[in-house]
C-alpha cells in the first residue's frame, strides 16, 4: 500500500433488492428487528437475525429451529470478515457460498 492510496479486500450486497427476493421470509423477520441500518444487504440481514434471536421475544419453537442456523450464520460472517482482514480472498468467496447456502436453508425451515 502507498502512503496515501489503500488497498481493501470487501464483501457487499450489490443489489439489495435481492436480499428479499431471494429469501422473503427471512429478510421480513431480520428487517423488522428496530435496529438502523445504512442498507439491507446480506451481512446486515444476519445482523438482524441475531439481534432479533438475542433480544425479541421469539416463540420457543422458532428459537429451538431457527436459532441454531442464526448463530451458524453468525460464526460464518465472522468468519469471512476474518478472511476479508487476512485477505484470503478464496476463503471469503467460499464462505459467500455457504452463508447464501444457510440463508435457503434457514428460508425453507422458517417458524412464523
């Protein structure tokens, strides 16, 4: 890196219209949670789900089925923001596969 230009490895939603269409149910829970954000791309929507699993009075039944799955999707974005700060590319790219894999998984076993 130069003294004034910098390098940077990222990872961001590059149509947030995207995110509800691909998983409408999920994204209807995670965006409901009353937390700002900037955006409602994908890392923002397991933000959402892992608050709203932390702090909203969810049934026991979706707590029981869904809060696993959140909190895999928690370690997983920890995980690529690690790659991302490391800048294992290939590894970041990996774990955008498996988080978008979690999110169907998490869709087709949503609990209202």
């Amino acid at each position: 890196m130069g003294k004034v230009l910098q390098i940077r490895v990222i990872c961001q939603t590059w149509n947030v219209d995207l995110v509800e269409k691909m998983w409408p149910k999920v994204a209807g829970l995670a965006f409901s949670v009353p937390t700002k954000f900037a955006k409602c791309g994908v890392l923002e929507l397991i933000q959402g789900l892992a608050e709203g699993l932390a702090y909203l009075d969810w049934s026991v039944e979706r707590q029981e089925r869904m809060g696993p799955k959140i909190k895999h999707l928690e370690e997983l974005k920890r995980n690529l923001e690690r790659a991302l700060g490391d800048w294992q590319v290939q590894e970041a790219n990996r774990l955008t596969e498996q988080i978008e894999i979690a999110l169907d998984e998490l869709e087709d076993n949503f609990i209202a």
